[in-house]
C-alpha cells in the first residue's frame, strides 16, 4: 500500500486491478476494503472514474455495469436498472437533486489501476 500527501490530505493508494480488466469505454466493480466500487475506463476521452457501485435509487449494485456518456461534456454514467445518470467527476445525480455518489481518485501507473482514499 502506497501513501500520497497532497494538500494536507492523506491519500492511501490501492491497486485495484490491471487495466486489461476494465473494458474501453465501460466499467467493472473491485471490492476495496469491503466497499463495492465501479471503475470506468472512459477511452474515447483518454479519462478513468471511479464511484460507489451502489445506485442510491434504488440501493443496487449495478452503477459498474451502467453505460458511460457525456452530457454538455460532463462525463457521466447511467444506472442500467433506472437510468438515473450521475457525474462521474461529482457524483451528483444529473436527473434527480435527491441522489449522489461517492467519486475517488484514479491513477493508472506500469499498467495497474490504483484508487484514492482519504
């Protein structure tokens, strides 16, 4: 386990899994630390995200699976279950005020995917 200080905030890196593992332009789901989380390899923008896999609509597991897109360049993810769209940047619910997501930190180094936690 790596630990990156950045603006007074401790970051704990995890690897996650390999990038081989995260198909382009879609997601998969880690288990880091008991927490289901998505990650998202957003190649037509050369970006990666990662999120809480829980859709709070509906409490599923499902956001991994979800189809990834932009809305006015904001780079998003839709719940395959409900579609309800979150900002992979913010978390916020891009359709519906009442709902958000957890977002972290990605890093891609020599191949392997790491996750941020403070």
């Amino acid at each position: 386990m790596e630990t990156l200080t950045i603006n007074k905030d401790e970051i704990t890196w995890y690897p996650a899994c390999s990038v081989d593992h995260v198909p382009e332009d879609g997601g998969a789901c880690v288990l880091i630390d008991g927490r289901q989380i998505a990650i998202f390899n957003f190649a037509r923008r050369g970006e990666w995200y990662a999120t809480d896999n829980e859709c709070p609509h509906r409490q599923q597991m499902a956001l991994s699976r979800g189809m990834i897109g932009s809305q006015n360049d904001e780079p998003k993810v839709a719940c395959p279950f409900h579609k309800k769209t979150f900002s992979l940047q913010t978390g916020q619910c891009l359709t519906d005020d009442g709902y958000q997501i957890s977002t972290y930190p990605v890093r891609v180094t020599e191949g392997i995917v790491y996750l941020g936690f403070e």
